[in-house]
C-alpha cells in the first residue's frame, strides 16, 4: 500500500551531536556515544564518527596523529616520512574491539609526534602550516595511507557503521574529555567508506556536517588554490580547509567566519550599520567563493571550543540547551534530553547565527 505523508519518516539525512564543557572539565566519550544514538534512523550504517578534545592529555604537547592504512606496504612508507620530518614519541595501534557490525576495518594505527628542529627550520614554515603540508603529502603522495586526525591533545575516531557501533568499536568509554561531537552519516550521492564518514579533520579543527554543499565545486576550485587538496570524495571535506584557511592563515574569529561561508543576503546587510555593511560588503566580494549554500548544519571542533553553524535559510534541523557549565548542540532535542534529561534553557539558533562556545567564556554563546 502506497505510504501517504506522516506515515513515513523523511529523516532529512545525517545526524549531528555535541557538547562542551565550558570549565573544561573531561568527560567519558560513552555520553556522546549515547546522545548520537538516539538519532540511529537519520543514518544508513555507511559511516559515524567522533571527536573527542582533551582526550590525551598526556601527550597533550604533542601532534596526534590517527592513520588508516590499506596495507603494511603503506604503513611501512608513511613512518619512514615520518621519522624524516618528526620525532615519533609514541606509536601504536589504536585499541578496538570486535564488533559484528564493523567490517574490513583498514590498518589503524596512532602516532605522537613533534617536527624535528631541522626539519622545521629547513621548511621556513611556521609550525602548524609545516604539520598540514606533511598531513597533505601523505594523503596524496602515499597510495593506502589518510591521515585522518592530525591535532594536538584531541582525535577522530570513525568507520564504516552506525555511529554508536562506531563508538563501541573504537572503546570510546575509555577516553575522556571537554568536548566531543559526533555524526550519523545518511550519504546520498557519495560512497560510504571509512575515510568518507565524518568529522573531517585538519591539525585541531574538525566538522561534522548535516546536508548537501551545491557549491562544493566554487569552494574547492578556491581553496585548492591554496594547496589543499580534496580528495576523500565527499563534500564535507571542503568545509574543513575553508575553516583551516580562514581562522589559521587568515587569522579570522569564528564569528567573522561565519558571515562568510553563510553570508547574510544582501537585503540583510543594507539594514546594518555602516561599518558591519562596509566589513560584509567586503567579506562578499572578497570571499565569494565561500559562500557555502545548499542546506546544512556543521558542528566544528577546534583547541578550546565549538562553532554550530546551520545555513542562512535554516533548511536543516538544529537544537541548542545549556545545563550549569555544559552546553549541547543536535540535529535532535530527543538526543540532548537522553543525556541531560533536565536543562536550564533550550532554544533553536536562526540560520547563519553561530553558536560559538569556548573555554571559561563566561557564556556568552550568540545566536539567540
């Protein structure tokens, strides 16, 4: 028989969760495993993943870097590039579990890294830019290597799966801390495979992302003129080295940010002021190839905070609440309440208006 509307549930594709701490205080990865559960219908099984931040805070000084690899031939290549540019202080395996609904798992290994002095000094880059070039040259130059977590004292962990079997592969009860997100992921027109599934992640900043970027081709002929490449074959992938390349290389605040990859319509900025018009008008004509349009809303990670962003028509789905010091974010308020079942306040952020939370910030979150 024939399904009419409200009998059949549209999920809208993909789902997002996160929280943050603002006093930083570390917390177990199992809530942010039960959070994104809630939400097991708005993904298909073809990816789920997380990023925790103050997760290894004994190396918390130090790159971690997460690898998949195809082959022991790869792994064998990658550290010797490694040991060429850094000094490895730890490596290992990534402790997993077997699980029945996590299949053809690549090789996963995790390296503690610092750039070696003369390497460093050789490059005459600063050090971040140093990192992301050498995570780059693996990912292109190295056939069966993808670096992909590459931060200091925070890592992704995803696969192939439902996103809380993703979470029980990966033992994520067994880390700890101030902030995680984590994403379910529905794909409709890219392949589901593990370094497909999301957060997508350079140095500290990580996305995870809800929707569809019709402009993927304008934002990735820009950035790629920058020497980013995008070849993970998803969308999303772009959103990460426009955020990298904003924030890190042209010093932008996450607010300023926002205004450009979800840039209010001109009608918008003809009411504002006249200095925030001449600053938009600037970021427009500027920055135009990063308008990011099509429907979303992303959950970035970085060193000391969050961003939620949606689009600035707000076609996709996107719940705020804080409790004391937490504050969380999702596609969902059903995936906030199973782990903060009482909050003091819930809300739902307009489009193109950033939730940006960070470290001891006193609260003051925008967007509402």
């Amino acid at each position: 028989m024939l399904k009419k509307e409200g009998q059949i549930r549209i999920p809208s594709g993909c789902a997002i969760s996160g929280f943050i701490n603002r006093n930083g205080k570390r917390i177990s990865g199992d809530k942010i495993v039960k959070s994104i559960s809630y939400m097991h219908d708005r993904s298909n099984g073809l990816g789920g993943g997380f990023a925790g931040y103050g997760i290894y805070p004994e190396y918390k000084d130090l790159y971690a870097f997460h690898v998949f690899y195809d082959s022991s031939l790869a792994r064998e290549e990658t550290e010797r590039f490694l040991e060429e540019h850094f000094d490895i202080v730890n490596l290992s395996r990534i402790p997993t579990r077997k699980h029945k609904n996590i299949i053809n798992e690549p090789l996963i290994w995790r390296y503690f890294l610092e750039p070696l002095p003369t390497k460093l000094t050789a490059s005459q880059l600063e050090e971040k830019e140093f990192v992301a070039q050498s995570v780059i040259n693996i990912n292109i130059k190295i056939d069966g290597a993808y670096v992909f977590s590459s931060g200091k004292n925070m890592g992704v962990f995803k696969a192939v799966g439902f996103p809380e079997d993703v979470g029980e592969f990966y033992r994520l009860e067994e880390y700890a801390g101030y902030a995680w997100t984590a994403h379910g992921r529905y794909p409709t027109n890219t392949p589901g495979w593990w370094g497909g599934a999301h957060p997508f992640a350079l140095l500290d900043y990580t996305i995870v992302h809800n929707g569809e970027i019709s402009s993927y081709d304008a934002n990735r002929r820009f950035v790629e003129m920058f020497g980013y490449k995008c070849t993970l074959l998803t969308d999303t992938e772009v959103i990460t080295y426009i955020i990298d390349l904003l924030n890190r290389k042209h010093k932008l605040d996450f607010s300023d940010i926002a205004k450009i990859i979800a840039a209010p319509f001109w009608s918008k900025i003809d009411t504002l002021s006249e200095k925030e018009k001449e600053k938009l008008t600037l970021f427009r004509n500027m920055f135009s190839s990063l308008l990011i349009t099509g429907p979303f809303s992303i959950i970035l990670g970085f060193d000391g905070g969050i961003m939620a962003l949606n689009d600035r028509l707000k076609l996709r789905s996107m719940v705020a609440a804080e409790k004391d010091d937490m504050v969380y974010i999702a596609s969902e308020e059903c995936a906030i309440r199973a782990i903060c079942p009482e909050v003091d306040k819930i809300w739902s952020p307009k489009g193109g208006e950033p939730i940006i939370v960070t470290l001891n910030n006193g609260g003051d979150l925008g967007g509402h």
